[in-house]
C-alpha cells in the first residue's frame, strides 16, 4: 500500500519498542518504551509474504536502537527529530487480565497532542478483534490521504485474517 499510494520503494517510520527486558522490571507499572527508525523494501512487484519478511527483518534489527536516545539516532542519521510517521503494534492477549478488559471497559490512552506533521498509527490486537485507531493533522491534503490509507489498512487486515495474502492462500502448511 505504501508504494502504491506514494510511489516510494521503502516505507520508513518510526516504532516504538518495550524495553522492558530485565526481570527486576516484571512488576513494574508503565510504559517502559524507545524509539527506533524502521526502513523496509515496499516495491510494486514484491508479494506481500517478501514485504512482512522485510519487514520483520527491519523491526529485529531496530530494536536495539530503542535503548539509545532517539536524538543520538536522528543526528547519526541525519533526520529530523521530530518523528512524522509512527506505527505501535501491541498484542495484548498475554497481558495479564487482557481476557476481561471487554468486561471492565478497559482501554489505552493516547496523547491529544496534534502535530502538523505526525500521523500516528496505534494497532492492537486483544481476545476480541484487531482495533486501530489514528492521529494525523487536519489540513486539506493529509485530510483526504490518511483516511484513504486507514482503509485501505483495514480492507488488508481483514482480507489476510479472512483469505490469507494472495501469496499464501491454499499453503495451509504455512503460517502466513
């Protein structure tokens, strides 16, 4: 969708990662959590089985930079520090309680904070469904194409829960 939507052959963002690793850790309440830029081949000709490896291949090697203060990374980098584009993928389904959050209503929070230039996209995936929710800026151009992307995100989604990628339907040997 990237490279359709833009014509650009990497998709990059920014992801935040846990970094919640050490056992003295466990108990602890908050969101222990780093940035990292992630950087992926989103060619036309690439099925989508080629894209998620990449993909899956660029967040294992990002996230050992979500312990190095994201300012370092961006000078290293040469980009600006400001993030523009951040996605966070949670799967709370092992999170202790997660199967009663329907019940109490439980919910996360995010910052009501606008940006003219961030688009953030928050997944999550619970007992009860895979739920996306999203900021971007209002102005007259990110208006029309983030909703566009959020739909097209969301007709991907259910089609792979649904069918399978095209590159993987009928493998039932295969997790795809």
């Amino acid at each position: 969708m990237a490279h359709e939507n833009t014509g650009q052959q990497q998709f990059r963002a920014i992801a935040p990662f846990h970094t919640r690793t050490d056992p003295q850790w466990a108990q602890s309440v908050g969101w222990y959590v780093g940035l990292a830029p992630v950087g992926f081949a989103v060619r036309g000709t690439d099925a989508f089985r080629e894209v998620m490896a990449g993909a899956g291949l660029a967040l294992k090697r990002a996230r050992p930079l979500a312990t190095v203060p994201l300012p370092r990374i961006t000078e290293l980098l040469g980009m600006p520090l400001e993030p523009r584009f951040m996605v966070s993928y949670m799967d709370i389904r092992r999170t202790p309680g997660a199967e009663q959050w329907g019940e109490w209503r439980a919910f996360a929070l995010r910052s009501r904070r606008i940006h003219p230039h961030e688009v953030f996209l928050w997944i999550m995936r619970s007992h009860r469904g895979v739920y996306l929710s999203f900021r971007y800026p209002d102005t007259e151009g990110i208006r029309t194409a983030v909703p566009r992307y959020i739909e097209q995100t969301r007709w991907l989604m259910e089609q792979i829960a649904n069918e399978g990628s095209e590159d993987c339907r009928g493998k039932e040997s295969e997790t795809c």
